[in-house]
C-alpha cells in the first residue's frame, strides 16, 4: 500500500512538475520583449512623473492613475515617496495604488489564453482609481508642500532587484545604460521563477484532487466562493512583486474569478507599500491609506462580480 502512495504521488508531482517547466519556459522569449519594452518606457518617462506630480492637486488622481496603468514596477514607488514628502494628496496615491498591476499586464501577454482580458482589466482599475481618489481628496483633503521641486529634495529610492527608477537621480548617473541592458533580463527570470513556482503549486493541488488529470477537476468549488475576493485582497496587499504574479496565475490556471483577480490586483501596490510604511512618519495616516486601499479593492471586486453574475 505504501510503494502504490509512494508511486502516485511521485507521478503527481512528475506531471506538475513537467507542466509547470513547460509552461515557464513557452512564456520567457515573449516576457523578456514585454520587460525590455516596459524597462524603455520607464527609464525616459519616469524622471518627467516628478514634474507631473504637482502641476495640479485637481489633476492629481487622473494623472496617477494614467501612468500607473502603464506596465511598470517603480511608479508606486515614486508615488509613495512624493506623498511622504507631501508633493500628492491621498487620493492621487491611491489612485497609483488601484490602477498599478504591477507584473500582472506582462504576465497576461506572454498567456494567449487570457489575453483578451487585458483591456476589461485595465478599464475597470482604471475606473476604480480615479473614483477612489477623487472621493478620498474630497472626504480626506490634503495639506501639500507647494516648495518648488528638484531631484536634490527627492530621493526616490530602487525598484525592484535595486534597479534605479529616475534617470536623473543622483545614484543613477552613468548607470542608465547598464539598467536598461540587465535589469530586464533579471525581472524575467525572476517572474518566471514565481510562474514556474506558483504553477506547480496549482498543478500539484489540481493532479491529486483530480486522481492526475486538469480536465476532471471542478474549479465551481472555488468560483462559487464569495469570500474569494476578499480573500484577494488580503493576499495582494502583501508588499512584493511576487504577489501580483501569484494571483495572475492563479487566474489564468482558473482557480479564482476575474472578480477576485480585480480584487487582489488593486490591493497590489508592490514595493511602494513598503516604502510607505518606512518613510511616512504619520503612522495613523499609514494605516488609514491601508484600510483604504484594502476596503476600497474588496468592494471593487464584489462589484465585478455583481456586474459579471
């Protein structure tokens, strides 16, 4: 009894484990393009957001929310120390927060199968971010500092893997080229490491409830669920990048509703929770702009899920 336990699982996580290397390696080449694009765009955009951020308190939300729905990892970041600063009001950092994806738009990409949900993805954030921060600058306003701007007064810390965000920060000189050249080639790895990590979790849960075969397993169990997108949330508001790539996954293998993806993604502000929670000196408003952003996710996907039903 014990060598035919011993064999089954041994194939189980054979098949996982199979699939799972198979499936990480079919998405790197087009990752690595998505990233090398994405690592472009950011290093020649992201010094200009410093200008952007104080040209209007009125436009600070819309603005916000358009650059973070553009694929990127350090506009959270940079948000997070503008706001520490007070150079933004809580509603144009949340806004940041709701419409960041973080590495969920590359991951979706690089998987023909869930491509066409981009677009609905990024609208409904999208929506979601400028509603949230406008409410919130009206019922939290915010005392900014209208001292003029310079990259001397702001320093934006690193993205991930210690990549520069700025170009034009201190730290940054002379290291542009080298960042654009390795820092891509770096994040893929690392996200198809979380791909290939969260989907041999998924297989293996999904071979051994199955008895070894996708086709057979009832994913309703799990859709059925109301409290997923709860459950979401809590999870995408955990400050790494992995995150946004666990809950990507998980919804393309087909273990959460596109409801719980909106939910976990807004949560997902990556890195700049973190350097949020280090620099901001208030720690009552700290912990408002969480409980904000957590409640503020969860309601977006319970909507999703009324307007989907």
């Amino acid at each position: 009894m014990d060598t035919v336990l011993n064999l089954t699982l041994a194939e189980v996580l054979k098949s996982s484990l199979t699939e799972a290397f198979w499936d990480c390696i079919g998405i790197i080449p087009l990752l690595l393009l998505i990233f090398y694009l994405i690592e472009i765009v950011e290093y020649f955009y992201s010094d200009k957001i410093l200008h952007f951020a104080k040209l209007s308190k009125k436009a600070g939300p819309f603005l916000g929310a358009l650059f973070a729905a553009i694929p990127q990892c350090g506009l959270s970041i940079i948000a997070s120390t503008m706001y520490c600063k007070r150079f933004i009001t809580k509603g144009t950092l949340l806004s940041v927060y709701l419409a960041t994806s973080d590495e969920a738009i590359p991951v979706l990409l690089a998987s023909p199968k869930r491509v066409e949900i981009i677009v609905p993805l990024i609208l409904i954030k999208l929506a979601v971010a400028l509603v949230a921060g406008y409410l919130i600058d009206f019922l939290f306003p915010s005392k900014l500092d209208l001292a003029p701007l310079s990259d001397a007064k702001v320093k934006i810390e690193k993205g991930c893997h210690s990549h520069e965000i700025v170009k034009n920060s201190e730290s940054a000189q002379g290291s542009g080229l080298r960042s654009i050249l390795f820092h891509p080639l770096v994040h893929t790895l690392s996200v198809a490491f979380f791909i290939f990590v969260v989907t041999f979790l998924v297989n293996t849960c999904i071979f051994a409830l199955s008895g070894g075969s996708t086709d057979s397993f009832n994913f309703s169990i799990f859709q059925n669920n109301l409290v997923q997108p709860a459950i979401a949330a809590f999870f995408g508001i955990i400050p790494n990048c992995a995150v946004s790539v666990g809950i990507t996954i998980l919804y393309i293998k087909g273990v959460i509703t596109f409801a719980s993806c909106v939910s976990g993604l807004c949560a997902g502000a990556g890195l700049g929770l973190l350097v949020l929670l280090k620099n901001n000196k208030d720690k009552k408003d700290t912990a408002l702009i969480l409980a904000l952003l957590l409640a503020i996710s969860v309601f977006a996907g319970y909507l999703t899920l009324f307007f989907r039903s």
